[in-house]
C-alpha cells in the first residue's frame, strides 16, 4: 500500500465526530434567544409626567440611612447595605402585585415562577437574618435583646407569605385556576406588615450606632463588626440560588435611585455581574420579562405595556 492509498482510504470525519462543534452554536443559539440581555425592555422615565405606575408602590420604597444622613459609621453603612437588599425585594412585591390581575393566560406559568422566586428570596432572607447575622451582632453588643421587636415584625408577616406561595404552588399545577386578582387580596392580607419591617428593620440597625457596646472605629472589634456584616451581605443572595435568586435581585436593583449613589452598588465586576444576568438568567429567562429593572434602569412593567 502507497503512501497515497492510505491517505484515500483514511474514513472521512464529519462534524458529527466533533461534539463540541455542535454545542457552540447550539449555545450561541439559546443564549441570543433565551438571555435577558436580547428581551425588549422599554425604559422608564420616572420623572415624566403621567408616568405608568412602577415598583415603587403600593409600597414605598426605603431610603438609606448613608444618602438621608450622611454618616459613616458601620452601623449605619451596615444598614444601608440592608436598605438596598430590600428595596429589591421591596421592588419585587410591587412588580408582583401591580402585574397580577393583568396576567395573559399564556405568560401564568412564567408570573408563577417569578413569584415563587420573590419568596424563596424573602424566605432564604429571613431564615439568614434569624440564624447567622442577628446571633453574630448579638455577640458583637453583647446584647441578646435588640432583635426582640424585629423577631416580632418576621411573625406578623410569615403566615401570609406562606399563604400567598401555597396559592402560587396550587396555581402552577392547574394553571387555568389563576387569579391575579386573588393573588393580589392574599398580598394585601400581610402588605401592612411586610412594608413596616422592612422600613424599621433598617431604622433598628441604623440605631445600633448609639448602642453603649457599639465597638470605637478603628477596633479589632468595629473591623469585625463590620466584616460581619460584608460577608453576610455578599453570600446572603448568592447561596439562595444562582439560577433564580441572583438574577431575581440584580433584575430589582434601580441604579438610578438616590442620585445614581448606588449605582455601582453591590461592588461585583461588571463582567461577573453580566454573566450572573446573562447567563445564569437564562435559564428561567422569561420569569424576568416581570422585573422592574434592567441594566440597572427602572423599565416599564411587562404586563402593564
């Protein structure tokens, strides 16, 4: 046999014989199709005159205690960090309820999914709080007591929260039995007390500024009190879940609040913050069609265009 015959007889390979090579473009195909950077989005003027009704009622949202007071001390900082946690989902109560009754019968599933992803992010924040952050800055004041009105306030709101999922999970089995409207009036039934925790909560760790065990600045004890509250804000959306919780929450931030202050708030490179979108959001992608943001910008609500 020649050299030549060799060469001719070598079986020819396909394309088929190279996996990778499909999966590229089938990848590239989900993406342009599935991410939320491609959905449309049309921005929305909050400022203008007649403008459409946005996440920001019925309600309203937190103003942090660094832009209305100007402080700096670890508390107050602390507490900021928490305001902007919850406007997020502050944002997504009102984006769930402003859009509810005007649900199409095609977009049910998707409402549902978005939904459910607001509470498992209000439960996984909650059950965070209670167990790792409120011990920890117990041990820091020395103080078992300050968290007494806030274990109160998670009570008065938990019964309703677990009925609006219960409904939600009824809904996503029978489609068809969803009513927007109820699922507003189970909302309104802990709207009251959902928005006061949120609001004092904030009000609560501000003032443990003042407290007479509030470690100096400058102490092992204010740097420790102050990396507890950095790593508990940085892991507390992210061990929520990655695919659901993340994009849920980077999709309510309004980057345009307080001056813009907060824009480049929470510090994450803007190429991990944009594949945690993009990437990590596609795969639900089209619950976030309800989000009331988008690159960091209020936009209009989805099912009020």
């Amino acid at each position: 046999m020649t050299p030549s015959t060799a060469i001719k007889q070598q079986p020819q390979r396909s394309i088929l014989d190279k996996p990778i090579l499909i999966a590229i473009p089938i990848l590239i195909g989900l993406f342009l199709t599935r991410s939320p950077f491609f959905m449309s989005a049309p921005a929305l003027d909050l400022a203008a005159p007649n403008a459409q009704p946005w996440a920001d009622t019925p309600i309203a949202l937190v103003t942090t205690p660094q832009y209305e007071t100007n402080k700096t001390d670890l508390f107050t900082t602390g507490a900021t960090h928490m305001a902007l946690l919850h406007n997020a989902i502050l944002r997504g109560f009102n984006s769930v309820y402003q859009q509810a009754p005007h649900i199409k019968p095609a977009d049910i599933p998707n409402f549902i999914g978005y939904s459910l992803t607001w509470h498992k992010f209000v439960v996984s924040h909650h059950d965070d709080e209670e167990v790792t952050l409120f011990p920890k800055v117990e041990q820091v004041l020395q103080d078992t007591a300050i968290w007494e009105g806030t274990h109160k306030e998670h009570e008065a709101f938990l019964g309703g929260l677990a009925e609006f999922a219960k409904y939600l999970r009824a809904a996503q089995a029978k489609p068809d039995s969803f009513d927007g409207a109820e699922l507003a009036r189970i909302m309104d039934g802990f709207r009251d007390s959902f928005a006061d925790h949120f609001h004092s909560e904030i009000q609560t760790i501000a003032a443990l500024a003042d407290h007479p065990n509030a470690p100096t600045l400058g102490t092992p004890e204010a740097d420790l009190a102050a990396e507890t509250f950095k790593a508990w804000g940085k892991n507390t959306v992210t061990k929520a879940g990655t695919l659901d919780v993340v994009p849920f929450f980077l999709l309510n931030l309004d980057g345009t609040a307080e001056e813009g202050k907060w824009e480049n708030w929470p510090p994450i490179p803007a190429p991990v913050k944009w594949g945690l979108v993009n990437i990590a959001g596609a795969w639900h992608a089209r619950w976030w069609q309800f989000s009331s943001c988008a690159g960091g910008k209020p936009r209009k609500l989805y099912a009020l265009q």
